[in-house]
DNA sequence: CACATGTGCAA
DNA sequence: TATTGCACATGTG
C-alpha cells in the first residue's frame, strides 16, 4: 500500500480564484505595479502539496474555451459567473512559465474544463495501479473518489482534508460515490449556473437520494410525491435529466495517461528563481528552496492521508525551519545585552533569531522597571483575559525597544496582587517622555484604564499608521507582519484554539508559550513602527497621524469607557407593542397567502409571492437566482396587491424588534449599567469612523415608529441632560467650497435653505415659490452629485421618469457649472496619482481608476469625488473632537463626550454647565476647520436623543 | 459553528 | 446604474 505509485493532478484554476480572493483585500502588488496575488495564492499551495506529500506523479490542469459539449447542452451554463478579474487574466502566463520552469506538466485540453481532464486522467492511472489524489476545493469532484482515488481539499487556514469513499458517504449522505452527480443535479448549482430540480434544495436531495437514489428513479416514481413537490417535479423531469448531465464529469477527453510524463523531476531552480525575483516574491524564493533542496527531496513513503477531520500542522514546520528554541534557567551570560538583564529573568527563549524573556516576580520586576525607564521608546502589548476591556484581566505585558529581544511581565491571577504589580509599572506608562508603541493602542489604553493606569506620553500606533498609509487594506498585524517583514507570527488561534466550545484562557497557556507569543507580538510591532514612520513621511501624512489620528485615539478610548444610558424598561414596553403588531400582521399574510410560511425568508416569500400567487409576469431574480423582494422592488407591487404593504409592513416591526428593541438591551455592560459601543478607526476608506457591539451609529430616525427607539438614550442620571450637535449639510459645504462654486457659496454665507435655494435655480422659479415636491426633488440631486449619481440612480430615487432625471441633471451643473470642473479634476487627478485627498492630505487610492473596464472605472470615478468630501468631513469633525475633549478635561467640565455619528455629537451635560456646553461645543465644531463656507452647528437637548434633536 | 446572502438601518 | 458602514435572519457546509 505505502510504496503504491501516487499521483497528484492540481486543479489550477480552482486554486488560483482561491488564492486570488484570498489575497482581496491586501493585494500583493509589485513596484511594477502588477497585481501577484493570484500567482502567489497558486504557487503556496502548489509548493504546499509538494513540500507535505513529495508527490513522485504530478501534474496542473487548465481550463481552455470552456465545455463546448455543456454549452451545447445548456446554453445558461456558467452564464452566472462574473468576468474573471484582470489580476487573473494577467497572472495565467506566468503561472504557465513557473511550471515549464519547475518542470511541471500541465495539461490542457481544447474545450474541456479541467474536472474533465483530471477525471479521465484520474481513471486511466487507477487501471495503471496508481492512487491519485485531485487537488481541489471543489466538491464536484466527490462524484469521482473510488478506493484509489481521492479528494486532496485545502482548507482556509491552512491544512488540507482527504476526502475517500467513506468521507464522501458521510459528506452527500450517499452509497455510492456516484451519487453526488444525482445530488447536484437534484439541487443544482447556483454557480455553474446548473439549474436543478425546482424547489429542490440540500434536504430535499438527500432525501430523495436516500429513497430513490437516483434521478431516474425518483423520475420514474413521482407517483408517491405528493402536493406542490409532486407537480413540481413531474413537470421539470427533462430539467433534472439535463442538470444530471451538466453536473457529470466526463471521462472521455482525449488525453492520454503516459506515467513518464508525469513524472516529478529537478526544476530549473536558476531559471525559477529568476521569474520569482521579477515578480518580487521574496519569501516564496526561500520556500521554493526549501522545499527543493537536497536534503527535503529525500523520499518519503507513507502518505500523510488523513482519516478524519482535518489537521493543520504548520507548527512543526515553523519549528523545523528555525531550530528548536531551548530553555535555560537564567539568561546566558556571554552577551552584554543580558548581562544586565539575566538577574531579574528567569525563563529565556532563544532562537536562532529571537531573545525573550520573562521576568520573574518580585525584587526582578522592579529592576526591571529601573531599565524600562531608561528607554526612550517602548513597544508594549496588553495579553489579557478576553476582548472586553471592561471585564478582560491582565493576564501579562510584552514589552521589546530592541529588534528581537523582549520581555514578559506575567500577571497574577489575584486582583490586589495584579493592582500590585501594575503600581510597579505605572511610573513607566504615565512616564511623559517614553514614547509608547502598540498595534491597536486604544484596546490597550481601555484595559489600563480599568486598573487606573492613565498612558501618558507620545504615542505610535502601527494599526493607525498603516491605515493612513493605505486604508483600503487591512491592518491586523498578522498581514501586516507578512506584507512588510515577510514573516508569519504564531496566530492567536494556535495558542488558544478556535473560539466557542474548547477555547483557552491566555492564562491556561503555559508561561513560555505566553511569552513567546506576547513578546514576538511587540517585536513585530516595533519594528513595523519602523517600517511606518519612514511610510508616514513619504505620504506626508504624518500630520494627520500626530494631530488627529493619536490623538483621537485616546478621546474614542474616553468615549467608549464612559458608555451611555439606556431605558431598558422603556425598550421593553416597545417590544411588547411590536409583538402584538407583528403577530396580527403575521395573520393576515397567511390569509392572504393562503398558505404559511416564513416571511423573513426572501426565498420562500419570493416563491409565495411569485410562483404560488403570481403577482408579477416577469418578477427579477438576484445572481443566485432568488427572487428579489427588496424595499424598493415591493413598493411598486403594493398598490396593487394588498399583501405587499402587509409584508412591507411586518418586515419594518420585525427589523426594528430583532435588531434594536430586543438587542440593545442585551448590549448593555453589566459592570456599568450602561451600553460601550466600540469605535473602530481604522476600517472605513475615506475616514470616517465606524461603531459596533452595538452599532450605535444606525438607530432608526426616519418612521415614526422607528424613532422611538431614540427615546431610549438617556442621561446618565436626573442631574444631565442629552445634547445633540449637529453639522448642517456639512458635506454640500466642503464640495461647493473645494469648487469655489460661488453661487452654492453665496446661498451658504447668506443662510439659504439651501436645497429651496438649488431648486429655485433648477427649476427657475423664486425662491418663495418652490413647491415641497421641487425641494426634494433638489435635495435628491444635491446628495446624488456627491455620491456621483447617474440619471438612471436619479429616476429610480425619485418619480422623475429617466428623461427628466438627466434634464434635471444637466440643469443642475448648469447652474452650477464650477461644480462639474471640480469633480472631473478629482478624477484626473486620480487617474494622474493613483490616489486622491481629503482638506487634510488623508489619501485613498483608487487602482481601478484606469481600468478598461467602465463599470469597474465608473466605480473608482465616483470614489474619486466622493472619498475627498467624505472623507474632508470625517477630518473636520476628528478635530472638533479632539479640541472638545482636551477642553472638557483641561475645565475639569462634569459634561462629557458620548457618541460620534458621522456629522454629530452627543454629549452628557452636566445641567449646570449647559450653557457654557452650549457655546463651547458649537464654537468648537464650527472653528474646526475653517474654509470659504461656513460651517453652521445645530445643538439641541432634551431628556433622551430623539428630544435632543 | 462559520460563512454567505438578502435585506435594511444610519450618515 | 449613488457613498460609507453594521447587524439581523436564513440557509448552508
């Protein structure tokens, strides 16, 4: 069995989409500026599967013009797929010469899809006595797995999962391995566009395969089928035949399998590793090495096959790559470094390339704060009991100024022992001059906070820094520490498992593996700091990350620890109201309906809605082919059909109990009694902020019904009062003063309504006879322009007919004709630079802004106006945040700072300080930033957030 | 239990 | 075929 011949046919395409979306959200891209991600994800599982399994047979499989025959059959097929990106297009030559490089052979077959080619391929090497493993997330192929053939399925996260014929069995609920073509045939397969039987979903499949066990067979018996099911199905047989046949893999294609041709041999390491250093592949060059050179290509002759579930084993290689780390009881005493450092350690992890400590506990401690105050600029990262930093403990501190090298502070368990030993280190993090370091310094800053530790002292947060530098990516410090330092840290998850039922505590983590874990963590960090600041000063951003960013930082710490009040009895009462709407609502759909069903599922209310009760000819499907059952589609039904408002109707009161009324109160803290949503300052584009657990940024305003749920924010006690700050149409401002557009000028300095003010030019009537219809008509299009909005958008948003909306359109920059000229230099300007900016030089690149294709373009144009405004806003009410903050703690003010949403701020105030709240906020707001418009703050108050409005 | 999809809330 | 977000219920692997 071990010494079987083995063959490895790679799904290529499959692999290269996988790695290609994996890569999505930070794209590896080249000085030359070519995308690489496609050919990166491909190649490190393609080294992958040679490193884990030195395959001896091995071959990649392409695709080529597609399956002529299922075209043929069903001219649909695959019609739903999307245009393969241009980061694909562009990366399959290359792909194609690495492998004639590696010496690799690939197959290709005219008109026939790979499954096809390694299906026949797969066949003819079993009669050859081969095993043959398909590398393929694509479940497809389970219809192929026999005794000696398999499924080699990467999964995400590393690791890979064998499927053979018991796996299958468990996976399909089959007999018979061949039954997952009956299977997909039943179900269909949104993707392939496979139609499948209707109504037909994964229950229903594996029923009928555990009854009839195949097509033809259920076909032939619908007979015992009863209801909708019955009808449904006798009238769709020939569908189901021909989705059979367009889920088979064909085991025809004109290949043959000559096993010499298969065969693995030495790559053309010279050659490979030219393409790689090209391409920039840096880290892929030592891996390709790797797994090439002389020692790892001794033979290995048991396969790794898995029996269960899957196991992921890149430890073992870490540790294999780099050595052991070894344990000494004191530090080693021939390294100046830890000469002065070995007598307060008492455990030292070193590697070849790492030296971290941890410090014992008593009189080590404070020596070692004695050094730490000797630094000039620290790295520290919290390691803590959980995410919640108002319940998380600290379970140790991390701490590394030097490349490499670090220490560990373990925690006690015991809290007055924890306030103990964190008064040790207080006179380092209140230290003025020691600049702290950190990766998300505003989680750590809120735990310090629980134990009264205020963190003083300049601030460098490489989450933020990388944000500024480029915030389309992503900034855990996992991607960070592989994009810029090619290096892969130990993930949070091998330490302590996946969350939910068997996670650990960092505290049941065994000290070494702590420090190894904590202290890499601020290694990493610091030197990405260093990787940053030279980042920062190129982008000139550095101003923005000083003055706003940092410190910003500290006020969303202030903000979210204080919370806000909320009136849960009064959410209570508004839930027993919505439960009885909902039930009575719920009734009368049934009635309707003539049947029940669940309304909150849009595929079964699109198939009572337009199968069963058919209330549209043509009713439009989403890409995966459901019925859409959307707001706006709905709307235009009601009129004519009395359940369509009932529907529209339940869905609002269902959405407004599931996701504010009954949730909200759940969020609330119990500690404190009152509801932290947390900021997060690094995930929107253009910069604004963005709020979860719970998003308090999205609490209803527009229906009656909705708003109520305002009520429920309260002050703190019977001494506050709720006040609202608002910016007027600040967004409007920003644009029309970035376009020196005078007239939108004029209507602002004058305090014009200023969409009555729009309307009365556009429909060119005075100002005093402006119909409401013509204001918001006006208001449409004046929020439209900063969105780039279409005619088409204009005329689905309003009742304008298509015509009326480009006529209004083009009125409107006729009037307004210097507002056209701005945007269209925002657009050259991206397409000169790549990126644009906001008032205060926050960039947002924009890669598609020269693409070829428009409707990929035509998104970058609009980012292109529309980030620089958003984003201008965002800048603007960051400062008056800061100067509020720094004024309400430097007057010792009671009034505090609660929650940010996008143009407004709400505030507790302290009833005596009202007044002075009053002018200080507005002044604040409307000084923050100063242009040829005025900016106009409406604040208001009252005894909960809807009064305050 | 994790993820995708459809839907809908805000600025 | 309008920008930026987050969260819910459902359905699926």
């Amino acid at each position: 069995m071990s010494d079987q011949k083995r063959l490895f046919l790679v799904d290529a395409y499959a692999l290269i989409f996988r790695g290609y979306y994996a890569f999505i959200k930070n794209p590896r891209i080249n000085s030359k500026g070519e995308d690489t991600s496609a050919i990166m994800g491909f190649m490190n599982s393609l080294l992958d599967v040679i490193k884990r399994e030195r395959p001896d047979h091995l071959a990649v499989c392409f695709d080529k013009g597609g399956s002529a025959d299922r075209v043929e059959m069903f001219e649909a097929y695959k019609a739903n797929r999307d245009a393969t990106p241009d980061g694909i297009k562009t990366a399959i030559p290359y792909i194609y010469e690495i492998l004639k490089a590696m010496h690799i052979p690939i197959m290709v077959k005219e008109g026939y899809e790979a499954d096809d080619v390694i299906g026949t391929l797969a066949k003819k090497a079993e009669k050859e006595g081969y095993k043959t493993f398909m590398v393929t997330p694509d479940k497809d192929f389970a219809q192929l797995v026999s005794e000696n053939i398999f499924m080699y399925r990467p999964m995400f996260g590393g690791g890979y999962e064998t499927w053979g014929i018991p796996e299958v069995q468990k996976k399909f609920e089959v007999t018979d391995p061949l039954q997952v073509i009956d299977f997909l045939g039943m179900m269909g397969d949104a993707s392939d566009n496979i139609p499948g039987l209707p109504g037909v979903g994964e229950k229903t499949a594996k029923k009928f395969l555990a009854a009839y066990g195949s097509m033809e067979n259920l076909l032939a018996n619908t007979h015992e089928l009863k209801g909708k099911m019955k009808e449904k199905i006798e009238a769709n047989g020939e569908l189901g035949l021909l989705s059979k046949k367009l889920a088979t893999i064909m085991l025809d294609v004109p290949v043959d399998f000559n096993e010499k041709d298969f065969e693995m041999s030495e790559p053309d390491i010279p050659k490979v590793t030219e393409i790689f250093q090209d391409l920039e592949f840096r880290r892929l060059i030592d891996n390709f090495l790797k797994t090439f050179s002389a020692e790892a290509i001794a033979p290995k002759t048991e396969t790794s096959q898995k029996q269960d579930a899957p196991k992921t084993t890149p430890k073992e290689e870490k540790s294999a790559g780099e050595g052991q780390f070894s344990l000494f009881g004191a530090a080693p005493s021939d390294s100046a470094q830890t000469e002065t450092t070995s007598e307060y350690t008492r455990k030292t992890i070193e590697t070849t390339s790492h030296f971290y400590q941890s410090v014992a506990p008593g009189m080590a401690t404070t020596l070692f704060v004695k050094n730490l105050l000797n630094q000039t600029s620290v790295c520290f990262d919290t390691e803590t009991t959980g995410l919640n930093p108002l319940t998380a403990e600290l379970v140790g501190i991390a701490f590394s100024w030097e490349t490499g090298k670090g220490f560990y502070i373990p925690f006690p368990q015991e809290k007055e022992d924890a306030q103990n030993l964190i008064e040790l280190l207080r006179p380092f993090f209140e230290n003025e001059q020691i600049e702290k370091i950190g990766q998300n310094l505003k989680y750590d800053i809120k735990v310090l906070a629980k134990y009264n530790v205020d963190v003083k002292g300049k601030l460098f947060d490489t989450m933020l820094a990388h944000y500024l530098i480029n915030p389309d990516m992503r900034h855990n410090m996992d991607v960070l520490a592989e994009t810029y330092l090619n290096y892969t840290p130990v993930s949070i998850t091998e330490l302590i498992g996946k969350k939910g039922k068997n996670q650990l505590s960092m505290r049941d983590v065994p000290i070494e593996e702590q420090t190894e874990y904590a202290v890499e963590d601020a290694d990493i960090t610091l030197q990405l700091k260093e990787h940053f600041e030279k980042e920062l000063g190129e982008a000139n951003t550095q101003k923005l990350f000083d003055d706003i960013e940092v410190p910003l930082l500290r006020v969303l710490a202030a903000m979210e620890l204080e919370g806000i009040n909320l009136d849960k009895d009064f959410l209570n009462s508004l839930s027993k109201d919505l439960t009885k709407d909902i039930s009575n609502l719920k009734q009368e759909i049934y009635a309707a309906a003539g049947q029940e069903f669940n309304i909150a599922s849009p595929k079964q209310l699109g198939i009572v809605l337009f199968e069963n009760m058919k209330l549209v000819d043509k009713p439009k499907k989403t890409k995966t082919g459901q019925y859409k059952t959307g707001e706006d589609i709905l709307s235009y039904l009601a009129k004519d059909h009395e359940i369509i408002q009932k529907v529209l109707d339940y869905r609002g009161l269902a959405k407004l109990k599931s996701t504010y009324v009954d949730a909200l109160p759940l969020q609330v803290e119990p500690s404190t009694g009152r509801v932290h949503t947390d900021y997060m300052q690094t995930v929107a584009a253009t910069g604004r902020l963005s709020s979860n657990n719970p998003n308090l940024q999205n609490i209803p305003i527009r229906t009656e019904r909705g708003r109520q749920v305002r009520k429920a924010f309260v002050p703190r006690d019977e001494n506050y009062t709720l006040l609202a700050a608002d910016y007027s149409q600040i967004e409007l401002r920003i644009i029309a003063a970035l376009s020196k557009e005078e007239t939108m000028i004029e209507a602002f300095k004058n305090g014009e309504d200023i969409h009555a003010s729009t309307a009365s030019k556009v429909f060119g009537v005075p100002l005093e006879e402006v119909t409401r219809e013509q204001r918001s008509n006006a208001k449409t299009v004046n929020f439209g322009i900063i969105y780039g909005v279409s005619a088409f958008g204009l005329s689905n948003q309003t009742d304008l007919s298509r015509g009326e909306a480009k006529e209004l359109i083009d009125t409107y920059y006729e009037n307004y004709p210097k507002l056209r000229a701005y945007m269209s230099e925002q657009v050259d300007f991206a397409r000169d630079h790549g990126y644009v900016q906001t008032v205060l030089g926050r960039r947002r690149y924009l890669k598609d802004i020269n693409s070829r294709n428009a409707v990929v373009r035509g998104a970058a144009e609009r980012n292109a106006v529309n980030a620089p405004i958003q984003g201008s806003a965002a800048d603007i009410i960051k400062i008056a945040m800061i100067n509020i903050y720094n004024k309400l703690s430097h007057g010792n003010f009671k009034t505090k700072m609660l929650l940010q949403v996008h143009d407004e701020l709400v505030f507790d105030v302290y009833k005596p300080e009202l007044e002075d709240m009053k002018t200080l906020i507005k002044t604040e707001m409307e000084n923050a930033f100063v242009m040829d418009v005025p900016l106009d703050v409406e604040v208001d108050t009252g005894l909960n957030w809807l009064e305050a409005h």
